[in-house]
C-alpha cells in the first residue's frame, strides 16, 4: 500500500494505513457531525455478509 501511495505522489508522513475496523473509528472520532464529548463511548458495527461484527 505504501508504495502504491508514493507512486500516487502522497508523501509517507501524510498516509496512515488502518484496517477497517480502526478506520470507522478515526472516522467517528474526527468526523465534524460526531458530537462525542469527555468520555463517552461508541461502537463500531460491521453487518457485512451476513455476520455482525462488534
């Protein structure tokens, strides 16, 4: 993946590889429509192919 990334022209420091899971995460974290405030919790659900994944 990162030579696929520096072949595109994104620069090592600027590329995090997370798997899916981690990347919900950041997502939910960072993301400007996510109001988690202090402590609070979330999960993080995946419902593909047929099995749940907490």
């Amino acid at each position: 993946m990162r030579e696929s990334a520096a072949k595109a022209g994104i620069p090592n420091e600027s590329l995090l590889i997370a798997l899916e899971p981690e990347a919900a995460s950041l997502c939910c974290r960072h993301s400007p429509m996510t109001s988690l405030k202090g402590s609070q919790k979330f999960y993080a659900i995946s419902a593909g192919n047929k099995v749940p994944y907490i």
